[in-house]
C-alpha cells in the first residue's frame, strides 16, 4: 500500500465540526485547559446544538445506503487512502496530543504509532461468512449485515486510538459514522474528520464537538442505530439507559481495576521493569494499565525495593520535555478524584512505598505513588484511580488470591507472572476479566478483540469479534428447487 498523500490540513488554524463534509462553524464556542499549564488552549472550538445532531444524523442516513452497497474490498480502498493521509499528518498531530491530552513528545509519538498501525491493519479484517447447512436440498447461510448510523463517544485518556478503533470497524462493515469527541480533547478529532472529508463520500464520516448536552442528543436521536462509548462505569450506564429507548445496539467498554499476580519464580527485575512500565505509563490514565500488584510472600520484600528504584527514575515532564516518561493527568476534575487518594494516605494509614507528596506545579501533575501493602477493602485497591498511584499487596496462597483478584464488580484485564508458564494460564484462565494474559499486559492486537466482563462493558471493539458488532447477523436460507422436466 502507498504511503504517501498530498492530503495535508493545517493544525494552527480554526476548528469547526464537519458535517456532510463541509467545515460547520457555530454561534457558540469553548475553549479547553492545556493541562501542563492550565490556561486556555490558543483555539476555540465549536459547541454543536441540536439542529447540527439533527443534519448530521440526516446526512449519514442519506449516505448510508450507497456507502453499504460498496464492497467490503472498496470500502477498504477508502480506509487506505484515509491511513495514508493521517500518516502524512503525523506530525501535527502530535503537537496536538501534547496541547489537548497533556502527553509529552514520546507518549504523543507512540498513541500516533498506534493510530497509524490501526489504520492499516483494520482495513486487512473481513467477517467470515458461516454456513451451518449446505447440501443438495438447501442452503443456510449465516451472514452479517451493517446496522446503519453509528455513533463513537470516545474519551480523553487516547482520544484518537480509542476513535479510531471504532470509526474504522463501523465503516469497515458498511456503516457510516459520528464521532463525538470528549469535550476535553475535540481538536484531534475535528482534524481527523477535516482529513476524511476530503477522502470519504459526503455523510460517510462525520465529527461533532459540543458541551454535555450533545452526547444525550446522540444516544436518544431515533436515526441512530448503534453506540459505542469507551469511559467510566457511571456514564456507561447512563448511555445504555438512553439507548434503551430506541433499542439501539451498544458497545461498552468501561472502567477496570487491572490486576497483575506476581509468582515467586520470576526473574524479579525483568518482571519489575515492565509492571512498573505498565503501572505508570501515561500516569496511570489507561483503562487497561495495572492497577492492583499482588506479589508472593516469599518475594514481595525484593520486588516492591526494586519497584520503588525503578520508578524514582521515572521523568514527570510537560508537553515540551522530550525525556519525560509521563506527564501531568489530563483534566482537572481527575485530578480532583485522584488528588482526593493522595489525601488519605495519611488520614487512613496507607504507607507510600515512594512518592505521596504533592507538590505545587504549574499544572496537574501527580508523582508516581506506590502504597505498600494496604488493606483489601481500601478504597486504593477496591476502585480504579486512573491515575499514577497503585497498591502493591502480599499474597501465598492460588486460590485465594485468584479470590481477592476476583472480587470486584469490574473484569476488563488481569495478568499472572511466572517462570512456570503452565502454572501461570492455569491460574489466569480462572481470572474473570475480558483481557488475560501470562508474562505480559495491556498487550493488544488490530486483529485481537478487548472488552470487558462484568461491569466493566458489554461488547468488545477490534478484530472480527468488534467488526460483528457493527453489524446484525442475519440468517440466510437458501432452497435448491430442481428443474422442471423437459417435455420429451
């Protein structure tokens, strides 16, 4: 495939919504916090009204049909061209992270390498057709058929990864699509759109920025026929029971409390570097980030003193510091819920392995925090800070800490860690989460689905399984009549 486009846009300018392919201004503007300095990003960006839900919903219903009748090769070919030209942008784009998502150059650099990667490969799926009956007499054939208008509501934490994983799978499978960007992070979306319009048929791809009302107007429109919404538990819960209204279909991928068990055969500071790695990364604003370290008895002493040196040389830095391995946590309102933890290290007698002083800084930065050893029902090991703060925990006995990994309302991924590879899936085949793995987490494929159990969503996106369910299946029968005889 070619890489190379002479499609660019220009990321020091205005911002509008795109609709039916058309840059869409509006009478209301907002502007978002740069969360390295909290001040006011230099670019205003629109605030969608109903009447702009109501054209776009319109303009996708229009467009759908031709855009379904395509064939899956053809569509495709669109989504290449689309690769190309996002690849060709690269490098705005990661100025834009830095600005709206707080990442520094290496975080930004990588969530492009992701979006670049997903890009390329989404478009290589295809939904294989099953046929249960096929005989003489008659054919069943089950198939999979696009829904029609589908909806993304995307989050700030990868505000382009997480987009593009569900724009591409619901185009992919013949749905057109609007993307409702978080209202903290609308710039990269609305750029992403400005590039599709100028490769995708009008109503094919459309984006909306807005305030709070938007995201309610989308998921109770009757033109639209699926949601898919990655972000908290709470507001998960809200858009399925505004879906229910029209019986939309939904994806959900929601909150996790991620845990990694420890055995006592490891290779301590291999395992060291990347459970830290995977604790901290981003801040700890990744869903699927570690979140819960239970290490074995007889090791726990050497690996949290190894855990602790390896994060002290962990580089908090803003968006211009090229060396920085994490920077400040992206809003104020989770700083707010992430600063609140911090407070009760010493209201509840946690003890901070390293870090736990906040010191004052020009935007919301946190240091990375390790609390030794607390209590079960605390609530640093009961519910998901999304933030730079984890709970490392003793445990000796499989089974009950298979118990304790379990005992949460929430499923999205777990990990074991052992030299014994056979002991290691024999005890994560029993962890009840959407994701497991053994020696590694948070490790993800274009061709591999994630989701989560429990309370932590319904549905996942990616590979053939997120591919189906921008879709309904469909049974096909099919009866082989035989020919009337010739008259003789």
């Amino acid at each position: 495939m070619s890489m190379t486009s002479d499609i660019q846009v220009s990321f020091d300018t205005d911002f509008f919504n795109i609709i039916n392919n058309e840059l869409v201004d509006t009478s209301s503007k907002r502007r978002t916090i740069c969360s390295s300095t909290k001040q006011p990003l230099k670019f205003e960006v629109p605030v969608a009204t109903k009447e702009d839900v109501d054209r776009a919903v319109d303009y996708a219903a229009k467009a759908y049909p031709s855009w379904s009748k395509l064939s899956w090769d053809k569509r495709a070919e669109y989504l290449f061209k689309f690769a190309d030209a996002i690849e060709a942008n690269k490098d705005g784009f990661i100025k834009l992270l830095s600005l709206e998502a707080g990442k520094p150059p290496q975080a930004a650099a990588f969530e492009m390498a992701l979006v670049i990667g997903l890009a390329r490969q989404i478009p290589l799926l295809r939904i294989k057709e099953d046929r249960p009956i096929d005989d003489e007499e008659r054919t069943a054939i089950v198939r999979y058929v696009p829904l029609g208008v589908g909806v993304g509501i995307i989050p700030w934490n990868f505000p382009l990864t997480l987009g593009i994983g569900k724009l591409l799978p619901a185009l992919l499978a013949g749905n057109t699509f609007i993307w409702k960007p978080s209202p903290f992070t609308p710039h990269g979306a609305l750029k992403l759109a400005e590039i599709g319009a100028k490769i995708f048929p009008p109503g094919v791809f459309q984006a909306l920025s807005g305030d709070d009302s938007l995201g309610p107007w989308l998921t109770s429109h009757p033109g639209v026929a699926k949601v898919s919404f990655t972000g908290s538990v709470e507001t998960g819960k809200r858009i399925m029971a505004s879906c229910a209204g029209t019986l939309k279909r939904v994806t959900l991928e929601l909150g996790g409390n991620d845990a990694a068990v420890i055995c006592d055969d490891v290779d301590i500071p291999s395992v060291v570097n990347s459970v830290a790695f995977l604790s901290f990364v981003h801040s700890g604003q990744i869903c699927m980030a570690i979140k819960r370290i239970y290490v074995h008895e007889k090791i726990y002493d050497q690996f949290l003193a190894e855990m602790v040196k390896q994060v002290k040389t962990f580089k908090m830095g803003d968006r211009s510091d090229p060396e920085a391995f994490f920077g400040p946590v992206q809003n104020e309102m989770q700083y707010e819920k992430v600063k609140s933890l911090y407070a009760k290290i010493g209201a509840e007698g946690w003890k901070a392995a390293v870090g736990g002083e906040i010191k004052d800084s020009e935007g919301f930065f946190l240091p990375a925090t390790i609390i030794d050893n607390p209590p079960d029902d605390s609530e640093i090991v009961q519910h998901e800070p999304f933030g730079p703060i984890v709970p490392v925990l003793k445990w000796s006995d499989e089974e009950d800490v298979i118990r304790r990994v379990n005992d949460t309302k929430l499923g999205l991924g777990a990990s074991v860690w052992s030299s014994d590879v056979p002991r290691a899936q024999r005890m994560a085949e029993q962890l009840e989460a959407g994701s497991i793995w053994v020696n590694t987490h948070f490790e993800l494929a274009p061709s591999v689905p994630f989701g989560g159990h429990k309370e932590s969503g319904i549905g996942m996106d990616w590979g053939e399984v997120g591919l189906k369910g921008w879709c309904n299946p469909q049974a096909y029968w099919v009866k082989h009549l035989k020919p009337k005889s010739a008259n003789l």
